[in-house]
C-alpha cells in the first residue's frame, strides 16, 4: 500500500478505535512519545489521553472525515484532517465540532504512527 493510503487508512482506523474504546489498536496507531495538544492548550501523553478515553472523560460516537491533508517526508509526514466529530468530553454534553487534527507522523517498522497532535475547530 502507498504512503498517502497507509495513512489516509491510519486516521480512519484512530477515529474507529476512539469511538469503540479499542485500546490495543490506540496503543498502535499512537506512537510511545506521543502527546495531543487539545484546543485549550491542555497537553496529554499517549498514556494520559488513551486512559481518559477508556474512562469516559472523553467519549467519541461518530467521526465523518470531511477533508484530508497528507504531506511526507520520507519517513515522517504531516497530516491535517478535518471531520465532523460528535463526542462528549471532560464532563459535557454530547455535541458535534467541526475538529481540525494537525498531526505528525513517523514510519516505524511497524508502519505509521501518530507522534504528536494539535486540535482544534474549522
């Protein structure tokens, strides 16, 4: 499989495992180092914000992928995908955004994972 299809598949697979609360394919996709920058400015580890997930601080009920930007480097790349995510988080009520996910990317032996990414609204 091409790059772009590798990671273009990548972010459909993280949105599939958030909404199902699928840690084994989270602990996968997300690389050791990872860390999520929220739109507050709020920073997570891949530990931090993978056990908010699986403990309903952060719940995920649909993501319709909208657009898709993919630009590699070798073996690191960026994406930016905007989607129309309907979720619940840190305590709210259950809303859809408009959430644009500026990612970095690095290719392992094992494939891509997601090393770091920023969110915020479009």
């Amino acid at each position: 499989m091409e790059a772009r299809q590798e990671i273009m598949a990548l972010y459909e697979t993280m949105y599939r495992a958030m909404i199902a609360k699928d840690r084994a394919t989270l602990e996968h996709v997300y690389a050791d180092d990872f860390v999520l920058v929220h739109m507050t400015g709020m920073r997570q580890t891949k530990r931090q914000y993978i056990d908010a997930i699986l403990d309903d601080t952060l719940n995920y009920y649909s993501a319709e992928t909208e657009q898709l930007d993919i630009h590699i480097d070798g073996d690191t790349a960026t994406l930016t995908g905007r989607s129309r995510v309907t979720a619940a988080v840190f305590g709210g009520g259950r809303h859809t955004w408009s959430l644009q996910l500026q990612f970095r990317l690095r290719r392992t032996a094992e494939g891509w994972q997601f090393i770091e990414s920023r969110a915020s609204t479009y």
